[in-house]
C-alpha cells in the first residue's frame, strides 16, 4: 500500500515538474524584435508639421496608448509572457517626428536585444529631432528613415554601431565627450553645417523641455534627457529656457 502511494506522490511531481518546465519555456522563448514586422507595423504619422513639433511639451499633448492597446500590441506579435523591463510599447515612427497613436504605428521593441535595442532607438529619435529642428533634416525624410529602416537609420545618423559589450557606466562616460561630435556622415548632398557660438564650440545645447532647463556640451546631462531637442544657445534663451544651475 506504501508504495503505491508512493507512485502517486512521484507520478504527480513528474507531471508538475513538466507543466512548470513547459511554462518556463513558454517565458524563456517570446519573441525579442529589434525590428517590427511591417506587415503589422508599417509606420502612421499625425497631419503635423516640424514647427507643431518642434514647441517645447509637444509629446506630453499627443501621447495616449491605453493599455487595451498595448495587450492587443502584444498578442499581435506573439507576447505572451513579459516583465516590466523586458519591452516597450514603442512608436515606430517617435511623436517627437509626428508619429501617431495607431496600432499601425506601434510595437513591442525588446530592452534587451543587442546592439540594437529600446534605448538605443531612444537615442536616435532625439538626433533626428534635433536634426528636422535644426533645419538638416527634412521632416518627411526623417519619417520615413525611422519607419523603414530604423537600424539602418542609426548607421546614418549616429555614425557609429551601439557597443553591446561595454558597462552601462562605462557608456555613460565616454558619452559626455563624443556625444555633441556625431554628424551626419557625407553623401553626395552634405548637409548643412552646425551654427557655432562662442559659448559652444559644437553650436547646440541640449534642452530639457520637460524641465525648461538647458545643458552646455560636456555637461551631466547633455543629450541624456528623455524629453529634449538640441538648438542654439541663443534660440534656447529666446525661447525661455534657463541654464542648469541658475
């Protein structure tokens, strides 16, 4: 009798041992895309022009992705399983390029994917924002970058692959000096060149405008913000903003 009970206790750990196995595989294996599918999403823009966009707050007034939205994202691309930190619902086209709220225009970009990732796409949304502001960039240009080939779009305009090896803190450092020299490497139309001021060699300061203040090149927190653009320093007093630290 003992030892048929036994069998039944080890029976039912194997068949609980299996479904936890199966369950953790089912984690293990979603889906982690640096790129969207375009056939789920192709890229939406909103009827807005570089001046709607380059005001400061822009964003905050057009973003709205309710959650029963970001569920069905996900159910489109196959997530089933995830954790905060592990995706973010992102625009493909970023609002701060005239991006809208679609579901055309949205997907579940990986943090954790490498080189290219979440936060590295960050990086080049603020530059060609900074670019269309500056008057470098073409809006449309920069839309259809972004939508068809964002990788390929970083390349371009970032001039450089991420580093997937190097220690965040370590990134973070070297970012404070090469950041402000990235340029757009030569075609056979060079763009125009940066202005430059006697107080910024590299002719552009990094506005907060969440915080209305801006940065000087070499700065903590130059080109590091989330919300912000580049722009003169001049522009950027005439426009309100004040330097960190006053």
């Amino acid at each position: 009798m003992e030892a048929g009970f036994m069998k039944k206790i080890l029976t039912a750990l194997g068949a609980m041992a299996l479904i936890c196995g199966v369950g953790a595989a089912g984690r293990a294996q979603q889906p982690t895309p640096s790129v969207p599918n375009p056939n789920l999403t192709p890229g939406a823009v909103l009827p807005v022009t570089k001046d709607d966009l380059c005001v400061p707050g822009y964003t905050k007034k057009v973003r709205n992705v309710p959650q029963s939205v970001k569920n069905q994202v996900y159910a489109e691309y196959g997530v089933t399983h995830h954790k905060a930190g592990d995706y973010e619902v992102d625009h493909l086209i970023s609002l701060e390029l005239g991006g809208s709220n679609s579901i055309k225009n949205l997907w579940p970009e990986s943090y954790k994917s490498k080189p290219y990732n979440a936060h590295v796409k960050d990086k080049l949304e603020n530059r060609l924002h900074a670019l269309v502001c500056s008057g470098q960039l073409d809006l449309a240009a920069a839309q259809h970058a972004i939508a068809t080939d964002w990788i390929g779009a970083y390349k371009k305009y970032m001039g450089a692959s991420p580093s997937s090896a190097a220690p965040k803190a370590h990134a973070k450092n070297h970012s404070r000096s090469h950041w402000y020299n990235l340029r757009i490497p030569q075609t056979q139309t060079p763009p125009m060149p940066m202005s430059t001021t006697p107080d910024s060699p590299s002719g552009q300061v990094w506005v907060n405008t969440k915080s209305g203040k801006y940065f000087q090149p070499g700065a903590r927190y130059y080109g590091k913000t989330k919300q912000g653009q580049y722009m003169s320093e001049k522009d950027a007093i005439q426009q309100g903003f004040t330097a960190a630290g006053q």
